[in-house]
C-alpha cells in the first residue's frame, strides 16, 4: 500500500492518469479550436452567412478535449476515486492505469493541434468557396481518426487494470 | 511547430479577412474584360460591379483616374492598417512612398523639377510638413531612416552636383530600410521576397548603364547590397557582353529574364521590367498555398498594389487612345 514510484504511490497515480487525460486533451482541443475560430472570425467579419460551414470546422478539434474529459472520468469512476476505495490501489495498478490513459494525453494533445491546422485551412478555402465546407470537414475530420483509435486502446488498457 | 502555432493565432484573423477579400480582386478575366471594353465609359460600367466602383463615379480624364487608384490605395492601407497584427509591415509598403516623395522634394529644391501633382500622399510622413523642412533644410525634425537618407543625399548633391546622386542615395537607403524591416520579420518568404527585389533593381540598374555607356565606377556605386547576387558578379561582367552576365545568372531564376531582354548591343528595359513585374507575382503563387501566416497577408498588399497599376496602365491607356494590344502587353500577369 505505501509502495511508491518517483513519490507517487497507486492512488495518487491513478489521480495524475485522471487528470493529465483531461487537461492534455483539453489543452489541445483549446488550440485547435482557437486556430480555426480565430481565422473563421476574420472570414465572418467580412461574410456573416458562412457562419454555418464555420461552426463545424471550429467545433472539430473540440473532441479531444472531450475525448480525455471521458478517459479521466472513466478512471474516477472504475476505480472509486470519489468514495474511499480509491485509496486501495496497489502501485502496480497505479503505473498501469496511467500508462493506459497515455495513448489518450499524447494522441489527444496532438491530434487535436494538427487538427486545428486542417480547419483553419478548411477555413480558408470556405472563405474562398462556401459550398467547400463539407470537403474541409472530411479533411478534418480524417486527422480526427487517431484520437478516437487512442481513446479507444487507452479505455481497454483501463478495463484491463480494473480487472487486475 | 511553434510556427504552426503561433501563426493561426497571430495571423488567423486577419488572413480570414483578406481570403474573403480576394475573390472580389479583379483577376485575369475582368482585367481582360476591361481592356476589351469600347471606352473608359464601358470601362466604368464594368467598375461598377467591383469595390473599385465608388472610387470611379466621377472620373473623366487621366488626372482623375490617378486620383481615384491613390484614394482607393489610401483607404486600402487603413483597412490593412486596422487588421494587421505586425504595423511595421506596413511601413515597408508605406515608406516607398516617402522616399519617392523625398526624392521629388529634394530635387524640387535644388531647381530639378516641379513637385506639383507628382509627390504622394500615401506614405508614413505628412508630404506637406516634409517639403517644408526638405525646404528649409531643418532635417531635426524628420525621423529616421529617412532624415539620415537626406543628410547623405544632400552632401553628395552639393558635392557633385549630379542630381542622379539624390536618386541613388535613396534608393539605396529605401531598400537598406526595406531590406532590415524584412530581416526583423524573420520570415524567409518575406525575405526571399526583398532579396529578390533587389537582385531586379540592381539588373536594371546595370542594363540602364550599359545603354548609357556610363562607368562601371558609377554602378559599383549604385548598386545594392544584400541581394541573392553579389555585387561583384556585376562590376566584373560590367564591359563584357551580355553572355557573360548571363553566364554569372545561369543558377538564377534571372537569367532567361535578362537573355530575353537583350536588344541587339543593348537591353530592352521596358521588356525587362514587364518580365521582372511577371517574376515577382510567380515568386507570389506559392503564398496562395500557405493556409495561416504572415505570406498570404504580404502577398495580399502586393497582388491588390499590382492590380492597381494593371488597372492605372488600363484605364489611362484606354484614355490616351491607347491600342487593347499594346495595353493588354504591359498589363504583368496577376496573382489571383
């Protein structure tokens, strides 16, 4: 019980694994939202009827964000970091439930960046074409595949921890 | 990647902006529409549909034409002024302005020309406050670059006597100014862009000397630094034939530019100028595909300030009586 690795022991990994999936899906949602809507703020200052193709291509990057917000909450919730039971687990399922949630913060984090780099592009060429959103939305949406395939690994490596 | 970034939150929303605007640039089908039209009153009509409408409603004669581009550039400016997240890039496009007024001034003064209607107000200075302290020769209160500029150019006119000195101590100080405000920016593009610029005016200048049998110590003067050529390939080609020139460029995207531009023992300088203008919006294109930066935004002022001079060569043209063949040969191909 009072095992631990760099000064953390089990809960207080399971803890960091919760949060980092969170916040570093959160940080990279953050930018590429904020790359894409600031350029879409340009083009709308100009043209307000594009506002509809725009939203889609801001709200893209959004879903890593709510991606780590999933994997975090799944952690609180399967190993009992609300009640008291949370305080039962070992080192070893400690280590292994943050290295679970790492596909998450690493692909999240990314993915959601480069992400904001394609809308922000969609962006542009809405701006020059209107009817093209939809291609600029499936462009997006292509780099969008490797967050959900990291949630994906990230919410069986926890479903394997939980088993032990 | 701190580039991709810093530049959609820098860059994003202004570039947002000028990517709506450039579909409403004129573009090679109404320019050729324009000039293909019956006279400047059809010329006019097919005006009405662009953001050049407004400016034009009143104009009839040549005058009027420059007037209605300079304004239109002026309220350009504003608008870029308001956007653009780096002012100092604007002070690039703006300070040619200034030299070029400096130039006309200085030279008004000591008895070259008349300044009336050829100075611009579209520069950084009030040109009415200049000209009166070029005037009085009170350069205090001039800021720099340009009052260090005038300082030099007017030692070198009361030494010489040669008005030509005031141009080449100006350019030279313009594309010095130029040259740093580009360095500053730490953009390759933007750089590679006023390298090249140089490297065109220090070719021109040396086919303007070769036509004027001037000396090759006047071009080792005049010339230009911090081009992608060294100075040193021109002084050394400076009596050879062209071929030679030619040879020193062949890993240079100049070099057919100047091949072609050969006329006989001399160099056809109109020619070569269309050329240069046409290599400029090529090196241009690239920016069209560079989704966030500060490229599109650069490439906008240049494209919208070339668009103003095609449409200047059109519409004055068409006024002057003109031929559409001539016209449409000196109008330089255009970024969009």
């Amino acid at each position: 019980m009072n095992e631990t690795l760099l000064l953390l022991n089990g809960y207080q990994w399971a803890v960091l694994a919760a949060s980092l999936s969170v916040i570093f899906g959160g940080i990279g949602s953050c930018i590429g939202i904020a790359s894409a809507a600031k350029m879409s703020a340009g083009v709308l200052a100009e043209d307000p009827d594009k506002f509809g193709g725009l939203l889609v291509l801001c709200i893209l990057p959004g879903t890593q964000g709510i991606y780590g917000f999933i994997t975090g909450l799944l952690v609180v919730v399967f190993f009992g970091l609300l009640g008291g039971d949370g305080k039962s687990i070992v080192l070893a399922q400690g280590v292994r439930i943050f290295l679970g949630c790492m596909p998450v913060m690493i692909m999240c984090l990314v993915s959601a960046i480069f992400q904001g780099a394609v809308s922000t592009a969609g962006v542009g060429m809405v701006a020059k074409r209107g009817e093209a959103a939809g291609q600029g939305m499936i462009l997006s949406a292509l780099v969008e595949t490797y967050a959900v395939l990291s949630l994906v690994v990230s919410l069986f490596l926890i479903m394997a921890a939980q088993a032990g | 990647m701190l580039k991709a970034l810093r530049d959609p939150l820098k860059y994003g929303f202004a570039v947002g902006r000028i990517r709506v605007r450039e579909t409403k640039m004129l573009g090679a089908n109404r320019l050729d529409r324009l000039i293909g039209a019956g006279d400047f009153y059809d010329q006019k009509r097919i005006l009405v549909e662009t953001d050049y409408g407004n400016f034009f409603q009143e104009a009839a004669t040549p005058e009027d034409v420059e007037q209605a581009l300079n304004d239109y550039l002026a309220v350009l400016y504003e608008f870029l002024e308001e956007i653009y997240p780096e002012k100092k890039i604007l002070s690039y496009f703006r300070s040619r302005y200034d030299f070029h007024n400096l130039k006309v001034f200085l030279k008004a003064k000591y008895g070259e020309k008349s300044t009336e209607r050829i100075w611009s107000k579209l520069g950084m200075l009030d040109a009415e406050v200049a000209k009166e302290r070029v005037d009085e020769g009170n350069l205090d209160e001039i800021e720099e670059p340009y009052a260090s500029a005038l300082l030099e150019a007017m030692e070198k006119f009361e030494e010489d006597k040669d008005s030509q000195q005031i141009d080449v101590v100006l350019d030279r100080a313009l594309h010095l100014y130029l040259y740093e405000v580009a360095k500053r920016q730490k953009n390759k593009f933007f750089l590679g862009y006023v390298k090249s610029l140089i490297d065109l005016a220090n070719l021109k200048l040396f086919m303007r000397a070769r036509n004027l049998n001037k000396e090759a110590r006047f071009v080792e003067d005049a010339l230009l630094d911090h081009g992608f050529i060294p100075k040193g390939d021109f002084i050394s080609a400076y009596y050879d034939a062209p071929e030679v020139l030619i040879g020193k460029l062949k890993e240079t995207p100049y070099a057919k530019i100047v091949q072609d531009s050969v006329a006989g023992q001399e160099f056809d300088l109109d020619f070569f100028d269309r050329k240069a203008d046409d290599f400029l919006v090529s090196f241009l294109k690239p920016a069209k595909y560079i989704a966030v930066g500060l490229e599109p935004l650069i490439s906008y002022i240049i494209a919208k300030e070339n668009e103003v001079k095609a449409l200047r060569i059109i519409l004055i043209g068409r006024l002057s009586g003109v031929s559409a063949q001539t016209i449409k040969e000196r109008v330089c191909a255009q970024y969009v």
